[in-house]
C-alpha cells in the first residue's frame, strides 16, 4: 500500500499497483517501473491506437476503392509499427515521436498511433521541446491529407477535422501535465512539511529533556550535595571516635545529624515532585503550579548553606526594589546562586562564599559567586558530572544573558549579567 496526499490534506492508503510508475518512484527517474497499471494501459493504449488506425484506414478507402495490395500492406506495417512504438512512449517519448512521424506522413493506419504521441509528447516534455513535435506532426498530417484526399472541398474538411484532432489532443496531454506537475509539487511539499514538522518536533523533544536536565540538577545537586555534606560531617566524626582522637558522638548529636538528612532527603522529594508538577503542566488546564524561586528566596537559599557549615556572605546591592526583575529572570538568578553555592560546596569545602547582586532597572541584573580555590587537593569530595554550569549558561542565555566562570588570583568567581528591562 501507498501513503499519498491528497489534495484536501487527507492522507489515504492507495494500492501501488493502481498508480503509475512515476508516483511509486520516489522522484527519481532511474527508479521508474511499469506498474500493474501501466501494463494494462500501455496494452489498451497500443491495442486502441491500432483500432483507430484501421478504421481511419477503412474510411480512407472510399477516396481509393482498389488501391495497390502492396500500398495497403505497407500502411499496414506502418501503422503496425508507430502503435509498436507507443510501448516505449513513458521512457522515450522524443525519440518514438521522431520515429513515428514518417508513417503519420504516408500511412492512415498510423493516424491513432499519431494522435496518442502528440498527447504523450505534451504529456511528458516541456513546451520548448512539445511544440516543434506538435508543428512537425500538423504538417505530416496535413501533407497526408492533402495526398490522399486532394486539394478539394473533402482535403479541406480532412484538413481541418486533422487538425483539430492533433490541438485538442496536445491541449488535453498539456492538461495532463499541468496537474501532474501540481500533484508531484503538492507530494514535495507535503513530504518538506513533515520532515520540517519531524525537525521541529524532535528539537521542541529535545528542549524538553534539557530544561528536565536543567529543573533535576538545578533541584537535586543542591540539596543532594547538603546531604552529602551533613552525611560526610557525621562519618568522619564517628571514625575520629573510633579511632579515639576525637570526641565521641552522644546520642543527641547522631539523631540531629540523622533528622537533618532525613528532613533534606524529604525536601528533595518535594522540590522534585515540584519539578515534575512544573514540566507537566498545561497552561489551558488551569492546573495550579507550585511557586517558583525568586530573589526574595535567596536569604533562605544562605540560610540554609549557613546551617549546613558553609560560610556565605551575601551583599544585595540592588536598586529600584520598587520594579523588580521580571520572575523568570529572579527565578534564574535564584539558580545562579544556587549553582554556585553547590559548587564551592562540592570543590571547595570550608572555604568562604561571597555571593553579591548588583544592577538597575534598564540595565543589567548581575549576580557573582566567589570562592578561594582550595590550596591542595583533599578529602574526595561531592562528584559532579560537570552538566551544571552547561546548563546554567543554557539558563542565562535563554534569557538573553551571559554566564562566565574561571578562576582570578586563586578565587574561583561565577558571574551572570541578565538583561533588567525598565518597564
């Protein structure tokens, strides 16, 4: 079965052998083969031709009723040959109406074959190339004409009735042409518009699983590296007790340390669960969303890096609190800090953080987070797959900002300037 377009937009399976060869190619002209349907055209075609030869040739009669048996015979063979010929009219179409037209000159029988050539050639050549055949034809015809029938009153109606015969068929093959040409463009743009619908869907897919990516590692890292943290603090402490060069651990200290990870473990739930909540949502459903991060947060976001043993400082030197940023925008600030803090937690432990946000309306909103790069390599510390400073400079530029990180006289600094519109 076929898959093909109709003109109403409506796709429908169409059995191959029902189309002609030039549909079921693909386009591509060394790929042409006779279908089912061509046989059976191709046969009816040559056997019609042949038919409308002998009774042309039966009419012709009357203006000889005893013509030479010889003459008879080779308008015969002629005939018999140009209606031959019309097999190979789908692949040479130039070539069989060369051939043809010395018979078309001197043979009546040769008058169908004539007749289905020049709808043919205006069928599968272009005008430059089908009206020299369809002139070259008019003339073999009208100088049949004229041998048989004489210039007389029954030449001039032969004449004419010959050539209106050889314009309405060219007319009706030019027709054939047009609207095969306009259902072969139709089929190329329908296929250019699905590969550009795959092309867009698989970019919206991927978009999607980088802002999935983006949402999970913004969410998790953070609050799965304060875990790691707070998991590592309690390890070691109980290993320098065991090995008596520390104090022991009482019962008090391991059960805050344990309801400390169980409470982040519970919030990374929730935050996921939060992600996930955000990413399926659908505007027309009205489904309601949880709260994004916004800047409001961030002494939150420290607080808690404070509770965990990190050192932050954090300056707001913000103006105009009277128009804040847009919430996207906070939102991605919020995940610039965010990442940042994560970071020196993982790369850096102890060293101290300074986070500062500065900017105006109308112009940039820039938030930087420092830290001392540590002085020798320690303790293994949280690992990272090095995915969240891709994804947050995919983040900052998404909102027509730029990210940069790198090192500055052994502090590591990660700065982003977003776009602060006034309005």
């Amino acid at each position: 079965m076929r898959d093909v377009e109709h003109s109403d937009g409506v796709r429908r399976d169409v059995p191959g052998w029902l189309l002609p060869g030039e549909f079921t190619a693909g386009g591509d002209p060394t790929r042409i083969r006779r279908t089912p349907r061509d046989w059976a055209v191709d046969t009816a075609t040559c056997g019609g031709a042949f038919l409308l030869g002998l009774v042309v040739c039966g009419v012709a009669q009357r203006y000889d009723p005893r013509p030479s048996q010889w003459l008879l015979a080779a308008d015969l063979l002629l005939g018999t040959l140009a209606c031959a010929s019309l097999w190979w009219r789908r692949r040479f179409p130039l070539a069989v109406a060369l051939l043809a037209l010395p018979a078309l000159a001197v043979s009546t029988s040769a008058f169908g074959a004539g007749i289905v050539i020049t709808v043919n050639t205006a069928l599968r050549l272009p005008w430059r190339r089908s009206l020299p055949v369809l002139a070259a034809f008019l003339t073999a015809g009208l100088l049949g004409v004229a041998l048989l029938q004489g210039a007389n009153t029954d030449g001039l109606v032969g004449a004419a009735v010959t050539l209106v015969y050889f314009l309405v068929s060219f007319a009706w093959g030019s027709t054939l042409r047009a609207r095969r040409l306009w259902t072969l463009a139709v089929r190329r743009e329908a296929e250019r518009e699905r590969a550009e619908h795959a092309r867009r869907l698989a970019d919206t897919r991927r978009a999607e699983r980088e802002a999935i990516a983006r949402e999970m590692h913004d969410v998790l890292a953070h609050r799965i590296s304060l875990l790691s943290v707070h998991a590592g603090a309690l390890a070691y402490r109980a290993k320098r007790s065991a090995a008596g060069t520390g104090p022991g651990l009482d019962g008090t200290e391991i059960s805050r340390s344990a309801q400390i990870i169980r409470d982040n473990a519970h919030q990374a739930l929730g935050e996921l669960r939060d992600v996930l909540l955000v990413l399926r949502a659908d505007g027309a459903d009205g489904a309601a969303t949880p709260p994004q991060p916004t800047l409001a947060d961030l002494p939150g976001l420290v607080e808690e890096a404070r509770a965990a043993g990190q050192d932050v400082d954090l300056h707001d030197e913000l103006a105009g609190p009277a128009r804040p940023p847009r919430p996207q925008l906070q939102r991605t600030a919020y995940r610039v800090v965010q990442e940042g803090l994560t970071n020196a937690r993982k790369h850096a432990p102890g060293a101290r953080v300074t986070v500062r946000l500065t900017g105006e309306p109308g112009s940039h909103l820039t938030i930087e987070v420092g830290n001392r790069l540590p002085a020798e390599a320690s303790a293994p510390g949280v690992p990272g797959a090095g995915a969240g400073l891709t994804g947050l400079a995919e983040r900052v530029r998404l909102d027509g900002g730029a990210l940069e990180h790198g090192s500055d006289d052994g502090v590591f600094i990660l700065r982003a300037r977003l776009p602060w519109r006034a309005g």
